[in-house]
C-alpha cells in the first residue's frame, strides 16, 4: 500500500466514524444498518502477485450467478477426487497456488472461486449467505470434495455451507474466524464505533437478513452443532496472528473435541501461512489418510493439540511450527 492511499483511507475511515456516530444519536437503526452495509464492502480488490496469472491460466474457468453478481470459478485437474478452496475476505482464489501446485501432484482437482466484490468477480459487496450459495452451487456440480480447505473468513462460510447439505470428507481451516459476532465487534473496534451501533447491526443480521430464525446467531457459528459436520477438522493459525486472534480457532477445537485438532504456527502471521510449505504438506497429507470406521468426525484423528510444539528451541523465522 502506498503512503497516499494509507492516507485516503485513513481520512475515509475517520470521515465515516464521525458520520455513523453522529447518525446513531438521531437514528440508531439507520445507522447500524449503514454500519453493516459497509462492513459488507471489501475495501478494494487484492491484486493478482507474480507467478499467479500462469497459476490461473492454467486453470478451466467457469462461472456461476449468485444474486444477480458473476462469479468467477477456477478447476484444476480432470474432475475427480474434487477439492475445494474457499478464500477470505479482501483475498482471492489465486492466493491458494501452493496448495493448487501441492494437490494436483497428489491426483486431486483443485476447485477454487472468487467471491463476490473479490478478484474477477462483479459486484460491490458480498455475504457469508452468498459465500454459502457459491459453495452449495460447486457442490451440486462437483458432488461431495474430497476436503475443503479454507482461510480466514471463508473458514466461518465454510462451516455454514457443511450444515447445509454440502458434503466433504475432511476440513482444513486456517487463520479461520469461529464466531460471526466476532466479526462485528472487530469492525467496530477497527472504525471506533459506538456499542450501540454494533448492536443494532445485531439487529439488522436478525430482522432483515434472517427474519424469524430466534437462533440464528448460534448458527452463524462454525462451532455450531459439529456433529453435523461428520467429517475431521485440522486446524492451522499463528500465535501471533494479527488479523484474526488464536482464540477462534481455539473456540473450534474446544467444541469439535478429538474430532479437530490445532496445529499453532509462530511467524507466519495472516497471509503467509497460506504459502508455508510444511503447513502445505502437512495440510495435504491430512486431506490424503484414509478415513478410519469410527463414528464420523470423532475419534478417527489424533488426539487435539492447542499449543505450539516446538521442534527445537528456536524455530526459524517465516517456518511453521509443527
């Protein structure tokens, strides 16, 4: 980021903090409304890095339309033994290459999109609601993934599409946001918000975008009901990442018991793990055990680790600690 567009974006942020807490004193639904509108707003599209144009050119595009917006989707592969990759907010599908490169060695079909308002897709804004349609839309295409790996936000959208039909056989979450309340508390921590106006974009997610579900908020969560899942959980996130708190991977492992386990990475922060070639490997080699007879999701996996493991006493910097 440039030091001019730093300061436009500061000064925008500034302008709207000001502008949603003058409303929310004289109309607190408007401005929570207003509030939550704009949290669905990336601000602007990640850029395609080196090497990621031949990524995608070596790909089978496609597309699918998603309430009203084109959506750009990406298939490496011949078509069997699908996997999906579900990016997160403000990311793109191109940002998985290494584990396009690392799955397709292994006879798997990358299947990867562009959400909403992301990368080559239209539109201005997106939803976990439209990330779950994506999701639901490949999976009637492709038939049940052999796993879904996912990053950061679309870890929260992926749980919500597994308790609504989609069907993988494994789940790697990473940098995964658990609590969709969390996502509203860190916007408005993020702008300098009122609580009431936090609280009355609660409001907004209950009346307009789901209306008359009263348990709605426990769903939104991926550590919602995990017997639902039937499938094992491995996990991977930084301790010391700056995005998205350790804390909501820890609240997924907590609720999935010995049918997810943790592996906790130092250095690699948000975004680099994605390319970390041990948490690659190790990742794809999860995605390729044979799944156990035991009862689903339960007990065919290690038992859960919630805390680094050291290989030595100084990792290297950047590397994965597993």
């Amino acid at each position: 980021m440039s030091p001019m567009t730093a300061l436009v974006q500061t000064v925008s942020r500034t302008a709207l903090r000001a502008a949603l807490n003058a409303t929310s004193f004289l109309a607190p639904r408007l401005a929570g409304r207003a509030a939550f509108a704009v949290s669905l707003h990336p601000a602007g599209r990640s850029r395609l890095r080196p090497g990621e144009s031949d990524l995608l050119a070596d790909a089978r595009i496609g597309q699918l339309t998603v309430h009203g917006k084109s959506v750009v989707t990406h298939q490496w592969g011949d078509g069997s033994r699908p996997v999906l990759l579900v990016h997160g907010w403000r990311s793109r599908a191109a940002r998985f290459g290494a584990f396009v490169t690392a799955l397709r060695e292994q006879g798997y079909s990358p299947i990867a999109f562009d959400a909403p308002a992301h990368g080559a897709s239209s539109g201005r804004d997106t939803s976990i609601v439209e990330y779950r349609e994506i999701i639901r839309q490949l999976h009637a295409e492709h038939g049940r993934f052999e796993a879904v790996i996912a990053h950061s936000f679309g870890v929260l959208a992926t749980f919500f599409a597994l308790r609504d039909g989609v069907q993988a056989r494994r789940v790697v979450g990473i940098g995964g946001v658990t609590e969709f309340g969390w996502i509203i508390d860190a916007f408005r921590t993020l702008l300098g918000l009122r609580e009431r106006i936090a609280r009355d974009m609660r409001g907004y997610v209950e009346r307009i975008m789901f209306p008359g579900d009263p348990d709605i908020w426990r769903r939104l969560n991926a550590s919602y009901r995990p017997e639902e899942i039937g499938a094992p959980v491995l996990l991977f996130h930084d301790e010391h990442d700056d995005t998205v708190p350790l804390g909501q991977s820890r609240a997924l492992v907590r609720a999935y018991g010995e049918g997810a386990r943790l592996v906790v990475t130092r250095g690699l922060g948000h975004r680099r793990i994605l390319g970390d070639p041990e948490v690659v490997a190790a990742a794809v080699d999860f995605v390729r055990q044979e799944r156990q007879h035991a009862a689903p999701g339960l007990s065919d996996e290690p038992v859960v680790r919630d805390e680094p493991v050291v290989r030595d006493a100084a990792p290297r910097p950047g590397s994965a600690v597993l």
